[in-house]
C-alpha cells in the first residue's frame, strides 16, 4: 500500500487527510493519507526513513522553509518563491531516496484567478508577507501582473502599508489578494484595514480564506460591486496538482 502524508505542527485541522482517503477510497486506490505532527523540522528525516512506502508529502506551517536544505531539488518555481508544500519522494536502488520540492499553491492560485481576469487587470496589491504571499506573487507575475506588497510596517522598497493606500494606488491596482489570516473562523467580524470606499466595480478582492465561504473582506467589496472569489477553488485546484506531481 502507498502512503501519503503531511508534515507540520501542530496539526489541529487538515484539508488534506480528508480530501486524500475520500479520493482513494472512492477511486479503489491502495493508499493511504497520514498526518505526521513532527515538533522540529530535525524529525523530517526520520518520516522518510520509517516509512518506506511514503511516496509523497504535503508541507504545511511552519515548515514550508524550513524542510528545503533537505530536499536534493526544487523545480523552478519553487525556488524562486523559497517555499515548499508538495515534495515528490523518489525510491532509488539501493535504499536511496532523492526529495524533489514543489510548490502547488502557486498553480492552484494562477488557475483560480485567471478565468476572472479582465483586461483592466494589469496590476495587483497581495496584502500580507508570508509564504502564501510569495507564491501568489510568482503566480501573478507568470500571468504577465505587476504586484506590490502590502504590510502593517514598511520591511521593503517594493512594499506599502496600508496607510499608504492612496486614491490613485487604489485606483490603479484593480486586483487585491487576501492572504493573511484576517477575517478567518472564528474572527469573522474582522477585515483587512484597506479604503474599501474606494473599491469599485473594476476590482476583484480574492481572498485565501475560505472559512467563512464570504470574508468581511469579501463582503465589502461586493457592496463596492466589485468581484469578489473565496480560496476553496484553489485549495482543491491545489490537491489535484499535487497528485499529479506525485505521478508524474
């Protein structure tokens, strides 16, 4: 039997494990899908080693970065955004194994968004700085879209606060990426602090969330009548992908 997992700790919830053993059992495939909750990332190996059937891994918080100097290769997106949550387990002769590293939030995100695009969508604030962040970045600039990023302190040049928010910034970034945990279940009365008055029906606010399934974000921006876009699609669009990276 194969066998399928995920690293991360702690591992309250997990999309994955369901998502994974209803596919197999649905599709008769001989698998399995196990959480493996490692309190430090110095465990990682030790997963690879006592299971010898495991075929492929989903990564999750906080160890997106922290697995890479353990893997032998990264494909060329992943590296560009220096964060891993699929990695392809390859058995070689005599007990070698070879960990390739992927990124599959990049893919699910870029084929969420791109049937919502218009051609007044040329450029994007992603709202947040974390791994989730870097791959809506890479995802965008693969769609030809110009993004800044937008935080509560100033870390960087290509980055704003929201304070900085103008009129004509707003204006001319007709794309906004949710990706922090604002507005998440339980806290659902909060919403990232951007000039929602100032959204129009030229915008599409997708957030990463997608409990609940409609954000106060996403809320305030269909009052401005803008489109709006939950992050199920994606998480599913992702789930696929990273099935198929462990096939291919």
């Amino acid at each position: 039997m194969e066998k399928y997992g995920l690293i991360g700790y702690p591992l309250r919830h997990s999309f994955s494990i369901g998502y994974f053993n209803e596919k197999f059992k649905s599709e008769g495939i001989d698998a399995e899908y196990v959480n493996f909750e490692i309190p430090s990332i110095n465990n990682f190996m030790e997963v690879i080693e006592e299971n010898p059937n495991l075929c492929g891994l989903n990564v999750t918080i906080p160890y997106k970065e922290q697995v890479i100097p353990f893997l032998d290769e990264l494909d060329r997106d992943t590296a560009k955004i220096g964060a891993v949550n699929v990695i392809k387990i390859i058995r070689q002769p005599k007990g070698k194994v070879k960990l390739v590293g992927y990124n599959s939030d990049i893919i699910g995100f870029t084929q969420s968004i791109q049937p919502l695009l218009q051609s007044h969508h040329k450029k994007a604030l992603i709202l947040g700085t974390g791994g989730a962040s870097k791959a809506v970045y890479h995802g965008l600039k693969n769609l030809g879209i110009e993004s800044v990023f937008v935080s509560r302190t100033h870390k960087a040049d290509n980055m704003l606060t929201y304070e900085e928010l103008t009129p004509e910034i707003m204006a001319e970034h007709t794309i906004i990426v949710n990706t922090t945990p604002v507005g998440m279940f339980p806290k659902v009365d909060f919403c990232p602090n951007i000039p929602y008055n100032l959204v129009t029906p030229n915008h599409l606010l997708y957030d990463l969330l997608y409990n609940p399934n409609v954000t106060l974000f996403m809320k305030k921006g269909e009052a401005q009548g803008a489109v709006v876009k939950n992050g199920l699609e994606m998480l599913l669009l992702q789930a696929f992908a990273a099935w198929e990276i462990w096939h291919k």
